[in-house]
C-alpha cells in the first residue's frame, strides 16, 4: 500500500516544476515563488498521507440489508457504517461500495466522500434492486484515504461479505386447480377411502389423519404418535426436481431460462403446499445438488424458496446426470408425483443418463417438463446463433424423446409458464391436480 498522484496531484505538481524552471531561466521570481509553494504543498501533502498508513487498519465497516431476502422487483436498502476508530483526523475518505452485477442501485449512491474526525462515524445508506434471481454476493468496499487538497491518496479494499438472495414470484393464476389427493378423489386432511393399501413410510402424526393408521406399538415404546404412509394417502406429495445448471443461465439477466425455471418451480410449490401437499424437492445447481424432503405449509415454502434463490451461475458437471437421477430414484417412492422442470440447453446437459435413470423411477405419474419460450425463428440475416442451435436440438429432441419415452411411462411436455402448466394438468386429468 503506497501512496499515489491523484489527477489534481500530478497537475499541481507539474505545474510547480515547470514554474521553478522558468523562473530560475528567466530570473523571474514570482513564478519561482509560486512553484516553489506548490511543489512544497505537494510534498507536504505527501508526507501527511504516509502517515494516514497506520490508520488504515483502525477503519471499522459494517453493513446491513433490509431485507436481505426480497421478491424479484422489490427493493431493499443498504445501510453503511464507516468508524474511525483512531485518534487521527481523515481529511477526505471516498467510500465506494461494490455492488454486484446482477444488482443495480434503485435510489441513491454507493458512492460518497467526507471529513471523518478521531473516533467519529458516517453512514450511507442507499437501495438496490436484484435484477436477476438468486443468491448475490456483495463482497468488497473500496476506500481512499487523501489530504485535503486531494493531491495524494491511498486506496485500498476492505473485505466485507453481505449475501442479497432475490427470489422468485409465484403467480396468482386463477387457472389453479386446487389438489384433491395424489390417487384418489378425497379431500386434504381427511380420511382416505380405502384401507390396507400398499406402505410407503412412516411419519408423524398429522390432525385429521385416519386414526386406523396410527401405529400404536410405536407410540406406546416412544410417546409419540406416528402414522403409516401408504398409496391411499389423503395428503398428495410432490417430487419437484429443477435443472438450474450453468447451459440454462445463458442470456439475458433476468430473462434467462433458469430465472424463468425458478419463476415456474417458485409457484408449482406455492400451489402444492397452499393445498396441504408435501413437497420434496432436488435442485440441481450445475456442480452440486441439494435435496430437501417432507416440506409442509408456509415455513417450507419459505425453506424452498431460500434453497432455490442459492442458485447462482455455476460451472456444470456433465458427469452429475446420473448423481441426479440416482438423487431422485432414492428419493421416489409409488405415491410421488414428479415434476422434472428444465431449460431449452437440456439436451446439452447429459440428457442420455437422466431420461435412462427416470424411466426406471417407479411413481404414479412421472413428467418431464421442457420450458418452451417459445420459437424466436432464424435471425433475419441467416445467421445462426447458440440460441437458434440450442432451440434446435432441443426441438429435435423432445420430437424423438415423444416417441420413445411415451411407451415408458414418461411423460415429455413442453410449457410456456404457469397458465399453460395449470391449463397442461386440466387437459390430462392428472390425478394430483384435480378438482
């Protein structure tokens, strides 16, 4: 760390040089007078800023996002706190706080100078907005320390971590069909027709529950009610896997394939749950997958959302397709519903190991949902960009991927949003959304 010539610092110190030459070649003394003043101001100024050095360490930062977790459009407020814990006296601090790429400012500036006195505080405070979904990742504040003049300064970073997560809406689509069960037609929270069907699990015990499924012995070695889990299961359950590898992240931010795959997955659970479901959900994020089971109600909405806005642009695995299905073939059992959403770049992402490993999952109703944007067409001067390539494979492989997939058992559909999904489960009678 070592101080520098800001812009005014170089001119005034030019300035000085070239007065004090001309001033001794011309025996002239004023100028020589007045560049030997600036060159002693410079230096001066110099000498002081060295000194700010051991200052630097006695900065404090803080910062804090209200809130740190917002709905895609919304805005949250940054507030941050300068101290200076020393004895010295900062003559001018510029703060530039570093915002992330995918954020923009909504109101105000990260950026601001001021004096800050020994032991004294400054705040600034400003709002952005997440322009893409998922998690962003404020990391660093840039300082710069300087006389009062502004003729020398000392910049540096400070590190300071702060974690923005913009999640997704779910839209209120009066196309939702409400959830009556997951095989039968019965109400949520009541007791299923039928009895002695085939076990699937054990869990606990739920108001409304048929009382003929507690297990009693269980309850009388633990004290606690426990109820077995079968096909005739009053409660509908949801295995939602998502494909937010890095091939879905391509395009513009806010309007890429994975933001519109959290938009989807974001109000397929919302629905789920609001209608008493249990979800379990997969998320492939490109170089990991998170899993998350038996997710009820409101606080696993929450808990979904939070896990889905963890996306972030990764490096994909291409090997990863089959840890994914064989996530997913653990996870299934007889009574799930699987929803299996992905982008228009599946077919660049190993789709061989995947739809091999999903046909194989047995589960009442298996469905492989491509988000289709629609076709954009070719560009009108012939030529053809990834997005046009990529659109193409991917046409051409859900028309082979019909075919084939159909006689096992798997469903391969295409939606252009929630509408169409709502509009897509009505047209099929799928007996998990059913009125």
């Amino acid at each position: 760390m070592r101080p520098k010539f800001t812009s005014t610092g170089v001119v005034t110190a030019s300035l000085g040089v070239t007065l004090i030459l001309y001033g001794m070649l011309s025996n002239a003394l004023i100028p020589l007078y007045i560049g030997l003043f600036l060159t002693l101001l410079t230096y001066i100024s110099y000498v002081y800023v060295c000194s700010l050095i051991n200052v630097v360490d006695s900065i404090e930062l803080r910062r804090k996002l209200t809130p740190s977790v917002i709905n895609e459009g919304k805005v949250s407020t940054i507030r941050l706190v300068i101290r200076n814990k020393s004895h010295a006296l900062l003559p001018r601090i510029d703060v530039e706080d570093v915002v992330p790429d995918r954020v923009v400012v909504f109101e105000g500036s990260p950026k601001f100078s001021s004096t800050l006195t020994g032991g004294d505080s400054i705040e600034l405070t400003y709002s952005v907005k997440g322009i893409g979904l998922g998690t962003h990742m404020f990391k660093e504040v840039k300082l710069s320390l300087s006389d009062f003049l502004g003729l020398i300064s000392i910049d540096f970073n400070v590190p300071l971590e702060s974690t923005l997560k913009v999640t997704p809406i779910f839209i209120e689509s009066s196309k939702a069909p409400f959830i009556k069960g997951a095989e039968v037609s019965i109400g949520p929270l009541k007791a299923g027709k039928g009895f002695g069907c085939d076990i699937v699990g054990i869990r606990d015990y739920i108001p409304g529950d048929d009382v003929r499924r507690i297990m009693w012995k269980v309850f009388a070695r633990t004290s606690k009610l426990m109820v077995r889990e079968d096909v005739g299961e009053s409660r509908p359950k949801v295995l939602l896997v998502t494909d937010l590898g890095l091939i879905n992240w391509v395009g513009k931010v806010g309007d890429t394939d994975a933001e519109w795959i959290m938009r989807l997955a974001a109000s397929i659970a919302y629905w789920s749950l609001r209608n008493l479901g249990i979800l379990d959900a997969v998320i492939f994020y490109g170089n990991k997958i998170d899993v998350l089971t038996d997710l009820r109600g409101g606080s696993g909405f929450n808990e979904y959302l939070l896990a889905l806005t963890s996306a972030e642009p990764r490096t994909s695995s291409y090997y990863l397709g089959k840890a994914l299905v064989d996530t997913v073939r653990t996870l299934a059992t007889p009574r799930h519903f699987i929803i299996f959403i992905t982008g228009r770049g599946f077919i660049m992402s190993n789709p061989t190991a995947i739809l091999k490993g999903l046909t194989r999952i047995e589960a009442l109703r298996k469905y492989l949902v491509i988000i289709d944007r629609g076709s954009r067409g070719l560009s009108e001067s012939k030529e053809v960009g990834w997005e046009d390539v990529k659109e193409l494979l991917t046409d051409y492989a859900l028309s082979m991927l019909r075919k084939k997939l159909g006689v096992l058992g798997v469903n391969v559909v295409s939606v252009r949003g929630l509408e169409d999904f709502f509009e897509l489960c009505r047209e099929l009678e799928l007996s998990l959304y059913m009125r």
